[in-house]
C-alpha cells in the first residue's frame, strides 16, 4: 500500500506538469481550432530565456521571470502575425503543417544553442524536500505542481470575468457571430497565441525545474498533445483530468510491471491511453461532441 501511494502522489505531481503543456494546445485549438505542434519549443525557449536572465545576467528570479513571459509573449505575436495569420481561410491542415515547420526551424536553434550540453537553474531555487510515504519529495516538484494548479484557476477566472477571456469564448463558439457583435477576430487570435506561449513557458519552466533543459525538452510537448486528445481538444477542465490520469498511469504502470516485462512501460503508457480513449470517445474524455449536417 505505501508503494502504491508513493507512486500515486508521484504521478500526479508529474500529472499536473502534462496538464499544463496541454493546456498551452487546448487554448489555441479553442479559438482557432488548430492543432499546434509548435507549442513543444516555446516551451524549450521559454525555459531557456528565465536561464538566461537568472543565471546569464544574475538577475532576480522574479524579474526573470517578467521577462521570459513578455520574451513568450513577443514570440507567440510575431508566429501568430507572420507564419498564421497568412493562412485565415486556408484549410486547418495548412495551418497545422505550418506549426510543425515552426516546431523544425525553432528545433534547430535550440539545439544550436545548447550545443549537446544542459542547462539548469535548480541551484538558483530554494532546495528541501518533504517526506510523503517515507520517500522524500523535493519542494521543486511540489511548487511546480502547485503552480500548475494556480495557472488553472487564473485562467478560468480570466475566461469568466475579463472582457479579453470572454472574447476569447465567444470566438471559440462562431467567428462569424463573434465578429458581428464587435469583437475583432484577428485580434483575438493574436492574444490567445501570447497568452499560449505565456502558459508554455510556464510550462516549460516548471519541467526544467525538476528535469534540466535538455535537447528532450521541447519533445515534451508530443506528451502535452497526447493529453489534449485525451482530454478534449477544445476542454481545459479536460487537459487537467487527463494530465493527472496519465502522470498516475504511468507511473503506477511502471511501478508494478517494469519488474515483470523489464522496463519501458512508462514510455508506451500514454500511447496505449490515447488509443483507449480515442477508440471509446472520439472527441476526448470531456471533450465537446459536434454533430455536423452532411
């Protein structure tokens, strides 16, 4: 019973970090209904720039972390500007394949910048750990994941409360009917490209505070993809379930059938939940089902 505990309080904190690569996706396919693959290197470059400013330039933590957002902010208006907006009224796929060369060119860079090597800023953060089921647990784990959740709650009194947020809605529901009560499409999604690539840096951040930034990094983002379909595309209370779903899946998985069939169950995990979910509920576990005329 300890064992299983220690790997349920692992996976969720894990959990909670998938959640909030996927929500970065869910927010973008919501008003734009484009699946983002680039998503997987704001995250790797958000990460990259608070080590910058923290370790680089010494700086304060809060105040490199100002400045990687507004860096991911500027980062999601320029893509949005200049590789998406072109596409307004091409087909989705388009769009999609666009994100994906995004993802290849951002690629290259990151691993010309890191040139093999890692990067941490761990030593910056205050250490400490707390025992769970007498297995320590370090206090950067628990911030990230408790930093997972306030992100969730931020954004829902943000889509709840603020004009922007409620723009954002409506345009998600009918770009047409948005547009004829005043709201400026395009200039939505220029806002909810900043604010994705805002919640991937922290996304980001928070993985390079328990793993490094390594070359892996921005591959995460495949992980944060597999959540959303999981969870429903169009669903932020959906990319949470899942996000949690998959951390405990993988671990208690591994936990009790790595020793069984030697290893590597963590890694086929979330494929084998994908296809499950998929095969049983099409449009994700919380997802939106649309039923269209032919």
């Amino acid at each position: 019973m300890t064992e299983f505990l220690q790997l349920l309080v692992i996976g969720l904190l894990e959990g909670g970090l998938y959640a909030m690569v996927a929500v970065a996706m869910v927010l973008v396919y919501k008003s734009t209904h484009v699946v983002s693959l680039a998503h997987g290197q704001f995250m790797g470059f958000g990460a990259l720039a608070f080590w910058f400013v923290l370790v680089q330039l010494k700086m304060p933590i809060v105040v490199a972390l100002v400045l990687a957002l507004c860096f991911a902010a500027a980062v999601g208006w320029a893509v949005e500007r200049f590789a998406m907006r072109p596409l307004i009224g091409q087909p989705l796929f388009a769009a999609f394949l666009t994100t994906f060369a995004t993802f290849l060119m951002m690629d290259g860079l990151f691993q010309l910048i890191l040139k093999g090597e890692s990067a941490s800023f761990a030593a910056y953060l205050p250490l400490g750990s707390i025992s769970v089921a007498g297995k320590p647990l370090p206090t950067t784990q628990l911030a990230s994941f408790g930093a997972s959740l306030l992100l969730f709650a931020g954004l829902a009194v943000f889509f709840r409360f603020t004009k922007v947020g409620l723009g954002m809605r409506a345009t998600a529901e009918d770009h047409q009917l948005a547009q004829s009560t005043g709201i400026t499409v395009r200039s939505i999604f220029s806002y909810i490209w900043m604010l994705s690539t805002v919640v991937a840096t922290f996304a980001g951040i928070a993985l390079a505070n328990v793993s490094d930034i390594y070359f892996t990094l921005p591959y995460m983002g495949i992980k944060g993809l597999i959540v959303a379909l999981v969870g429903g595309l169009d669903s932020l209370p959906g990319a949470l379930l899942a996000g949690l779903l998959l951390g405990v899946l993988e671990n208690v998985s591994a936990g009790y059938l790595d020793p069984i069939v030697g290893g590597g169950v963590k890694e086929v995990a979330a494929y084998v939940l994908l296809l499950l979910v998929l095969l049983i509920r099409p449009y994700g576990l919380l997802g939106l089902v649309r039923i269209e005329r032919i």
